[in-house]
C-alpha cells in the first residue's frame, strides 16, 4: 500500500499513541495485582523479550519472497537478525535510557500513588529535544519548529495536569533529571539506529525493537539486583514469578508494547525525535476514552468532573492539535537537479552538497544530471538563503534545477 | 539492490489518472508530483536492471504519460 509520507508518518506516531493508550489501561489493572512497580515493570520486560522473539520470529517467515513483517508492518525488515557491530553502541545506550526511564518511573510510583499528578511534566521531554538536535543535528530546529514544540509541550501539561493531590518536589525532580533525559537517550539513539544503513539497506524497526528490549532488559535486572543486594528483598525472584502468575496480562501488555515501539521507531526515521515526541504527545487525549472505561467499571477512582479542571482540559488539548497541526502544515519538500563541471571530483561534491543544511539525501546518479538531491525546510525563504545559495557557491556546479513537491506517497 | 529515480512527464490533465496507475506499480518505493520542468518523481528499488526495465515499461505504458528518464542511483548520503 501506497500512502502519502506526510500521512504515513502521523499515522505511525499516532497508531504507536493509541496502542500506548490503550496498554495503559491494562497497566492500571495489573497493577492493582502487582502492587510493587519494580516487579511489574521488569516482568514486563522479560515478557517483552519474549514476546519480541517470538513475534521477530514470525514475521520473518517468507510468504512469496516477502517476509510477513515486510508485507503488514515494516517494508524494510527482511527477517530476524544478530545484533551488527556498528548497532551496538547505539543500542546501550537506548538500551540504558529505556532502563533509566523505566527505573524512573518506578521510583516515582514509590514515592507517589497517583503519577499523573507529575507525568505531565514528562511531555518536557520535547524541549529536551528540541535543544539536543540544535546542538547535535544538521537539520537545525526552525522557528516554527520551536514555536509548535513548546505549544504541544504546554497542551500536553495542561491537558492531563490533575487538580487533586500535592506536587513533590522529589517526584518532579526524577521527572525532570531521570525520565525526561532517559527519554531523550531513548528516542535520539533510536532515531540514529533507524536511519543507519544495514548492508546497504535501511534497517529495520523490528530488529531494532528486539535487541533494545533485550537490553534493557539486562540494564534493569541489574539494576534490580543491585536494589535487592542493598534493601535485602528478592524483587528478581518475584519478578520471574509474576510473569508466569500473571501472564496473559503481562503478555498483552508486552504485545502492545512490541506494537507501538515499532510504530514509534518507524516514525522515528521519517520526522525529527522532536516532532515525533510532540505528535506522540496526543497519547494524553487518546488515553481519556480508556480512563472512562475503566472508571465505569471501577478499576479507577471516578473521574473528577470539576468544571475548571474540564475547562484547563479542553484548552490542553486545544494548544496540542494546533502545535501538530502548525506542525503538519509548515513542511516545504523539493527536488534539486544538478548538473556539474567536469574535472571535478564527484565524492567531494557529494560531500559538499550534504554539509548544506536542510539537505537531507544526495544521490550521485547516472544520467542527464549527476546528482539528485532532496530538501527539507520549514520556509521557501529559508530554502532560498540557507540552500539555493550555498549550491551556487559550490564551484563543481554547472547548473541546477529547483523543483517543489507538491504531493508525495510513499510505500508502507 | 538497484535504487533509480524515474522521471515522468505527463500530459496535462493526465496527472491524477496516472498517478493512481502508478500506485499499482510493484517495487515502486517514492511518488513525488513536482512543480517543474518533470511532473512526477518515482523512486524504484529493483534487485536487478532486468526488473528496473519491467518497471519502466509499466509506467510508460500508462495513458498520459508522455516521457521517462531514468537516472540509476551510483552512490547515495541520506540522513
């Protein structure tokens, strides 16, 4: 199936959104079985890298030359594989930022029943990306970019803040210096293995997901291990056992969670980790319909109907659809034609051509033009000072042709 | 695998036809409409040219499409 990238890429973030929504319900449940988070959490884990095999494993048998994961979630996976050589740094560390996320929030539940109260705070974690690929990224962050960052950023705050309770300052704090930079390691070092090339070929979500639950796996039981040896509990032992008591639950859990991390990464490799972070913010209005459901059966307290606390929602989830709307609307694509001189090297032109910033693929071919480079900018102005003037100041270019995309599909 | 740009003009009025017939197209990874001197951009991964041939041969067989050149991809940087 073809569809529009524009499209493909809110249709991954926001299918990774839905199936997080959803898991959360079922995480509220099990935990009025489980009650210690951190036996939860890393049963969740251990499910997740069997699930994760399991599921790799299936979706690397072959149907007509295709894989089944090839055909229905990733057309670039081609089966299960060995973790590569050039992954492995990239996969500790999003490894370790999946395990300090995951430890953060157990911390949290420790310290407060109710992590609504604070979880908002986690949607800062846009701003913390926003700031890292201004540093770190050739595709600087835009204006409109920051501006639409900071909007989500603020609707998501306001759009699921509760009223009730008291904030923590310790609970704040392992929002902001744990989850928020765990979060960050997460998406930034997965973001960097989907656009990696394996063999020629993009890699693939699924592989990606397998070997990061695999890792975090181990970080956490470390972690837990070295929390048992301190406190004297035996929350490994529990862990393994509550995974088998409780294990059509924690297998849905893993399953959904196996989902929406594909979907998640998938996405990850279209947009910048900051305008998929903003994008997946929207699990804050999807997961509404499911604290419904299960405050009408009871699993949840009922849900508080205060009129101000109505009224801060609506105006969360206002500010959000806009942020992603302004998000969704502001991107300008193009083509560049190039012809160049001759007697002059093709690699270094290459090279050239890419240090420009919005440049975001150039392909040395073999025809009328000697390269076909693809643009990214938030502005045609921005296309024209920061891009068009570079490639004119570039001296192996003889001629080019700038040609806007107007409408753009893409295989999924 | 071969990766190519294909380049396509299309008679005016035609776009929208043809882009549908396009979309039925296998090994066709990328559809780009442009504004320019070409209307359409296609992006095809093929295992070989035999296929990439095959590939060409549908779109020019498309009602309104008037024109291809296709441009093998040697060497490509992409972020």
């Amino acid at each position: 199936m073809r569809i529009r990238k524009k499209y493909l890429f809110y249709f991954l973030a926001f299918s990774s959104s839905i199936i997080a929504a959803l898991i959360s319900g079922i995480d509220a449940i099990l935990n009025l079985y489980i009650e210690s988070p951190l036996v939860l959490g890393l049963s969740i884990f251990i499910m997740g890298v069997f699930i994760s095999f399991l599921f790799s494993l299936i979706l690397s048998i072959n149907y007509k030359g295709k894989s089944i994961g090839a055909r229905t979630v990733d057309p670039t996976f081609k089966g299960i594989r060995l973790i590569k050589k050039q992954e492995i740094k990239y996969q500790l560390l999003s490894g370790a930022g999946n395990a300090i996320l995951t430890i953060g929030y157990f911390a949290l539940l420790a310290i407060i029943r109710d992590p609504s109260i604070v979880l908002p705070f986690s949607q800062v974690v846009i701003l913390y990306l926003v700031i890292i690929e201004s540093l770190s990224e050739k595709d600087t962050p835009t204006l409109v970019e920051i501006q639409s960052s900071i909007i989500v950023t603020f609707g998501a705050i306001l759009g699921s803040i509760s009223l009730s309770g008291d904030l923590s300052l310790e609970a704040l704090a392992i929002v902001f210096l744990v989850i928020n930079p765990g979060w960050v390691l997460l998406s930034i070092y997965q973001r960097k293995l989907k656009i990696m090339k394996i063999n020629g070929s993009s890699n693939d979500a699924i592989n990606i997901r397998l070997w990061n639950v695999i890792v975090a796996c181990l970080f956490t039981s470390f972690f837990v291990m070295i929390y048992d040896f301190l406190q004297g509990t035996n929350l490994l032992i529990e862990s393994f056992f509550a995974t088998f008591e409780y294990f059509g639950w924690i297998a849905l859990i893993a399953f959904g969670v196996f989902f929406s991390f594909i979907f998640y990464i998938r996405a990850l490799g279209i947009g910048k980790a900051s305008v998929t972070q903003a994008v997946k913010a929207s699990i804050i209005i999807f997961s509404i319909p499911v604290s419904i459901i299960l405050s009408y059966f009871g699993f949840i307290d009922p849900i508080f109907t205060d009129p101000v606390l109505i009224l801060i929602k609506l105006m969360g989830i206002v500010l959000m659809l806009l942020g992603i709307l302004s998000f969704a609307l502001t991107l300008t694509k193009a083509y560049v034609f190039i012809k160049m001189k001759s007697g002059y090297p093709i690699e270094e032109t290459m090279k050239q051509l890419w240090d420009i910033k919005g440049v975001n693929r150039v392909c040395a071919v073999a025809g009328d033009y000697d390269f076909i480079i693809k643009i990214r900018t938030r502005t045609l102005v921005k296309g024209y000072e920061r891009i068009l003037r570079k490639i004119e100041t570039i001296e192996a270019i003889k001629e080019y042709k700038w040609q806007s995309v107007l409408k753009e599909w893409e295989d999924i | 695998m071969i990766n190519a740009y294909i380049l396509v003009h299309v008679r005016t009025g035609s776009t929208d036809r043809a882009i549908e017939e396009m979309r039925k197209i296998e090994n066709i990874r990328k559809i780009s409409i442009i504004a320019g001197d070409f209307d359409v951009v296609i992006r095809v991964e093929v295992k070989s040219l035999d296929k990439l041939l095959k590939v060409t041969n549908k779109i020019q067989l498309i009602k309104g499409v008037l024109k291809t050149t296709t441009h093998v991809i040697e060497k490509e940087i992409v972020l």
